[in-house]
C-alpha cells in the first residue's frame, strides 16, 4: 500500500497496515528518500523531513527523537498524551539540515502512549512512543 512506486513515491497510504507496525513502532517500508539519479542531489538527504524512531521505545522516563532535515529551518518539536493535549514543548527554533537526535525526560508523567509532534516549515510527522515505568 505504497502512495505511488511507479513514479518512485515509496511513501505509505494513510490506511496502509505497515504504518506503526515495525519492532520500535516506526512505519515498515517506508522510505524517507526519493530516488536520484546520477546527476541529482546526493543520494541520502531527505527530501523534506523523515522523523526517525525514537529510541528507546518503549521507554522508562529518557527517550530519545531522532530525526533529518533537509536544510535550515524553523523547527518544532512537542509531546502529546492520547487526548490531545501537549505534555511538552522539546524544541522550538531554527536547526541546521542533517541529522539531529533530541531527548526527553518524561520523569514525573504517567506510563502510556505519547505522540512526537514535530513540524518543520510547512510539513508535519507524528510517531508514537510508549513510556513504561
């Protein structure tokens, strides 16, 4: 259930059974890169954003976010509980492209499922992780 491999979009549909369904919870089969040619771009920058798994996951109370731009921008990076509501505000400024990893300490929150919200210029990736004390 791939958006669209004959013209190279290996993304996932949003109804596909591989999304969260990987060892970590992140997405099976799906690739964050689009394929180049040999005169493209290098091969391996993202094309816009690919919020990687957190690690580790499940998690008791430090967990970390991985993630790659693809150039400078402003990024933001919060933690939501199953209701919605943001639990933490992890980063919130501008970062270089490359790949960046971040943590969280969730010491003091209640055992169970939260959402990485990260938003970077006018995309968006969400992945869930699981805190267990």
């Amino acid at each position: 259930m791939l958006v669209d491999p004959e013209n190279g979009n290996f993304n996932l549909m949003p109804n596909s059974p591989a999304i969260g369904s990987g060892r970590y919870g992140e997405d099976r089969g799906a690739l964050p890169y689009q394929p180049t040619g040999v005169d493209d771009d290098p091969v391996g920058l993202p094309v816009d954003l690919a919020l990687l798994t957190a690690y580790p996951n499940p998690f008791n109370s430090r967990v970390v976010i991985a993630f790659e731009l693809a150039g400078q921008a402003r990024v933001d990076i919060d933690i939501y509980n199953v209701l919605g509501q943001r639990e933490a505000d992890i980063f919130d400024g501008v970062m270089e492209g490359g790949k960046h990893s971040i943590g969280w300490n969730a010491e003091g929150k209640d055992s169970g499922v939260y959402f990485v919200r990260m938003r970077y210029g006018a995309e968006s990736m969400t992945r869930k992780i699981v805190l267990v004390k």
